[in-house]
C-alpha cells in the first residue's frame, strides 16, 4: 500500500471513531470540549501572568508592571507581587478544579462509548439470522467483544487525550507568538517537522495494531479450542500439542508488543533530545540575537518546558490511538457483517393461532448446497412425530425451518393457519422448547440452570425432574439443587445432563417440543420409560423428535422419514 493511500485509510478509519465517538457523546462532548478549552486557557492564562510576576522579581517595582500597578496604589514590590501571587493562585485553583471536571466527564464519555458499543455488538448479533451467527468463528466474537472493544475504549481515551494536548498546545503557542514571534515561529517549525516525521511512521504501528487483532483472535480460539478438547487431549496424552501452539501466538504477541514499545520508546528519546535542543535555541537566540528582556525569556523558557509534555503526550496518544484503531475497524467489520446478514426486527410477540404446524413445498439449501430440497407435510397439535432419516439427509435443517431458525427459501410455512411473519415468529418462538444432542448447560447451580428461559417455582422443577428420571439424581446430591453442575455441565454424565435440560424445556409449558436427539445418551430402558411419561403428558405439546433408534422412534404417534432432503407426510 502506498503512503498515500495508508494516509488516506488512517484519517477515514479515524474520522470513522471520531463521529461514533461524537455520535454517542452529543451534548455531553459539548461540554467536555468547553472543560477542555476551559482547563486549556486557564493554564495558559497562569503562564502568561508569570511574566508580570517575574518583571516585578527581576526589575523591582521600576519596571513596566511595576509602574502600572503602582498607579493602582500599590507602591511596593512586596504588595505588587502579593496581588500578582494572589491572582497566580486563584487561576491555578480554578485551573485543577475545571481540569478536575474536565477528567472526570471524559472519563464518563469513554465507560459510556465502550459500554454503548458493546450493547451494539451484541444486540446486532442477538437479532442476526441464525444462519450467519452459525458460520461465524466464536473465538471471533469473543474477542471482540471482550478484548477488542475494550482497546476501542483506549483509542478512544487516546483520541480525546490527543484533542486535550492540542488544545493546551494551541494556547501555549499562542502565548509564545504574542511574546516572541520569531522563537515561537521555530518551535511551530520544529513540531511540524515531527509531525510529518510522525505520520510517516504509522503505517507500521497500524500493521502491528492490525496483526494484535488477529493474534488475539487466534489466542481465544486456541484457549476455547483447548478447553474443548482437554478431555481428548488428556486421555491420548496430546496437551503438549496444545500447548506449543498456545505459546506460539503468545511469542507473536509479544513480539509486537515490544516492536510498538521500542516505538513508543523511541519517541521519547527523541523528545527528550529535541526539547533539550530547544530550550538551548531559546536561551542563546533569544538572549544573545534577539535581545529578549529576562523575564519573557524567562517566561518562555517555562513555556516552552511545558510544551513538551502536551507535545509527547500528543505524539504517544496518537501512537497508541493509530495502535487501537484496527479494534474499531473490527468490531464496526463485525457488525456491518450482521447487518448485511439482515436483523431481525424488534416487535411485540404475537403467538400463532392454535392449529397445526403445515409445510409446503419448503426448501433451504445452506451454502454448499446440501440441506432440505422439499418438504410438505402436516403436524396436527398435540402429534408425538418422529423424524428419521440416515445423517445428513435434513432432518435437523426441517426441524430448525419449523422452529423459525431459518427462513424457507421456497414454498410455506404457516402455524394455525398463518405464515410467521417476524412478530408471529417471536410468538412461536415464545410457545417453543428446543433440545439438542449437546444440551446447553452452564456453570452454575442445577436451580438456575432450570430456572433458564420459564418462570417456574421450586414444586414445578421436582415435578419437571421426576418427569424425566432426574429426580432421584438431585436426591443424591449433597447439595439438592444448589449443586454447581461445572462448564457445560461437566460434573454430570452424558444422560444426566440430557434428563436436567429436558426438564428445563418441560418447565416451559411448550407448544412445541423440539428433542433433537436429545435422549440419545440415556440408557435404552430409561428412554423408555421417558418417552412412556412424555407420551401420557396431559396436555401434551405437540412433540418433534428426531432419533435414530427405530425402539424409540416407536414411541411416536408416527414418524416421518427423511430421504436425500425430501420429507413428505
Ligand atoms: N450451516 C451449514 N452450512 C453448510 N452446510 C450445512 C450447514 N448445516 C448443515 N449443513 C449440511 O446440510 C446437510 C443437512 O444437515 P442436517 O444437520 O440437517 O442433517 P441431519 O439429517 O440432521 O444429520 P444428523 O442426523 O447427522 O444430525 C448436511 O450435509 C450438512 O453438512
């Protein structure tokens, strides 16, 4: 990529932050830029009254200053100075308390943008369509929305600490000028300089800030990855497999941390030099060229001091910005990925009218073109339907079109007698419990982990786990249900944990209940007693279960077979 052309994508990615940034803040950064001009003016403003303070040290009460404010009656320097402090200490104060202020909402504008872009993050994922979230890499989605939009936080910080040493930087300069044109006109030299010097550097820092988003994607999908697989790993003694490639992305890491420090680093060696040449080049010009008087070139020797620290501070903020920058571009990819996807809109859920779920006709080939090519059949209410079929014929793809996972590509669904339109969906969506292979259990106390997605009391979970065999599970434990079942429920077995989510489902009171071979763990004769008491529920959902044990699927009202994606019944 050309200069030019790196340049161009630089200032449009932060032009980009700035809107969100200013977007978000509306009136809010009004006023932190008032605080920031404020505190900015106030400083300068005790700068410049170091000059008639110095005049009456260095000159006495004769001097100009001295004059003047004789002619207000103060006669001698110790009252002339005591007035001028008096002043000096009043602004100061007045500077901590503005810049006290202006810290305080900055910082509550960069909580706020961060906490505001995640919401986004999340809130386009909740209301993309399956499909998409389905092929997205979760390590991808953690990352960004965990590490990444936290470092958003920091570009942003660094932008606003930018925006602040500008502004000090302005005032400052404006001080020198009105004091020592031709001196100043050097310094605005010499910034200049390191400004182009600078801009020309940042095309690396961006690479480097790019590659750390991807490395830190690559760390969580080998952590998850890791995780995932520990039992395998442990069992064929394959950890170490593990480990090398963990600590391969850790030495990437790392190595363009230290490439961006040795940068940061670097600019402050060559601040410290260029600052002492400066102060140097005031005192000689200004004193033996120029013939400065000694209070103003004393005054500027202080300003010129205090320029320098505005001035790294700008240089490393914009560092750390440009560092930072490559996060918002991600996290902004993310979501403009999920919006291309299409977002489910937020409506007030409508449940269909009662009636039977009917397809005609519905197709949904994924990408790739495998899945459901035809399926038309009906499921009268309160039908115990099986569904079987070899693998990967489409059984799972049908059930997850009648749920309203997918959206048909051809023919129609309808639910009593209407197609789902978003707001029907929601309402189907609400009167469904679905249950995979896999189950969904999280690292918590069996109570909450029922008690996810109903509202069911503590008499409503004994019945829903004696339903499904679990009860005497809970018994056993020392703890009832405020036992901690570990991730994914790793401190149960297989069927343990396939009984606990299909009470959880129970506890919805569904319409519809979804078990995708959701009882396949379970011992044959416990599955049948499970299936015997799920078949005398009284009122019972309507029930889709997709199984390839044909001495369950006997079970069933009837069964629908699947053939190379074609369902017919
Ligand atoms: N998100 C996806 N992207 C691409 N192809 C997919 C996707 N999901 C499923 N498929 C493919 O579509 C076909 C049907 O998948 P589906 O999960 O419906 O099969 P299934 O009959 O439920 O299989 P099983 O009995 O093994 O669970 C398979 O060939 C599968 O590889």
């Amino acid at each position: 990529m050309s200069r030019r052309t790196m340049i161009v994508k630089l200032l449009s990615a932060s032009r980009a932050l700035f809107g969100a940034v200013a977007d978000y803040s509306g009136w809010r950064g009004v006023r932190a830029g008032a605080l920031v001009a404020g505190g900015a003016i106030l400083d300068g403003a005790g700068l410049l009254l170091l000059v008639p303070i110095l005049g009456v040290v260095v000159e006495g009460g004769n001097g100009r200053v001295g004059r003047m404010l004789a002619g207000f009656g103060l006669e001698t320097p110790v009252a002339q100075l005591g007035l001028l402090v008096a002043v000096f200490v009043a602004l100061g104060m007045l500077r901590a308390v503005v810049q006290f202020a202006r810290d305080m909402a900055l910082a509550r504008l960069q909580t706020g943008f961060i906490e505001a872009e995640r919401v986004r993050a999340v809130a386009a994922l909740a209301r993309a369509p399956w499909s998409s979230v389905a092929a997205m890499r979760h390590a991808r989605i953690t990352n960004l929305v965990t590490t990444e939009i936290q470092r958003l936080g920091t570009a942003s910080f660094f932008m606003v600490q930018g925006i602040v040493s500008v502004a000090m930087l302005v005032i400052q300069l404006g001080i020198a000028i009105s004091l020592a044109p031709a001196l100043a006109g050097a310094a605005i030299a010499l910034l200049g300089l390191g400004a182009i010097l600078f801009v020309s550097a940042q095309g690396r820092v961006h690479d480097l800030g790019k590659g750390m988003v991807r490395a830190g994607q690559a760390l969580m999908a080998s952590t998850a990855s890791f995780l995932a697989g520990l039992k395998t790993a442990a069992a064929q003694n394959e950890q170490a497999g593990f480990v090398d490639e963990f600590a391969s992305i850790q030495r990437e890491i790392r190595g363009r941390q230290l490439d961006f420090q040795a940068r940061q680093a670097g600019g402050r060696r060559s601040f410290a030099i260029l600052s002492s040449l400066l102060g140097g080049m005031v005192v000689l010009i200004g004193y033996g060229w120029l013939a400065v008087p000694p209070a103003v070139l004393i005054t500027l020797v202080l300003i010129f001091a205090r320029m320098s620290g505005p001035a790294l501070q700008l240089y490393q903020s914009g560092q750390n910005f440009v560092f930072a920058l490559p996060a918002f571009e991600s996290v902004r990819a993310l979501e403009a990925e999920l919006l291309a996807a299409g977002q489910k809109d937020t409506v007030a859920p409508v449940p269909p009218p009662p009636g039977p779920i009917v397809l005609s006709g519905v197709r949904y080939l994924h990408p790739g073109g495998r899945g459901l090519r035809s399926a038309s059949l009906t499921i009268a209410p309160g039908e115990f339907v099986g569904i079987a079929g070899p693998s990967g014929v489409g059984k799972t793809t049908m059930v997850d079109l009648i749920v309203g996972l997918l959206d048909p590509q051809q023919g129609t669904l309808t639910v009593g007698g209407v197609p789902l339109d978003p707001a029907r969906r929601a309402g189907w969506a609400d009167a469904i419990a679905y249950v995979s292979q896999e189950g969904f259990l999280f690292h918590d106390t069996l109570r909450r982990n029922l008690a996810w997605g109903n509202s069911a009391d503590e008499a409503e979970m004994a019945a829903a786990l004696a339903l499904t065999g679990a009860d005497g599970l809970v018994a056993r434990m020392e703890q009832g249900l405020d036992t901690v079942v570990g991730e994914r429920g790793a401190m149960l077995s297989g069927g343990e944990r396939q009984r606990i989510g299909l009470a959880r489902a129970l506890l919805r009171r569904p319409r519809l209940l979804v078990l995708d071979e959701a009882a396949n763990a379970i011992d044959a004769a416990g599955e049948a007693a499970l299936l015997d008491r799920l078949k005398a529920l009284d009122p019972r959902p309507t029930i889709l279960m997709i199984s390839h044990r044909e001495e369950s699927l006997a079970w069933c009202d009837r069964v629908i077979r699947v053939a190379d994606g074609v369902a017919a019944g």
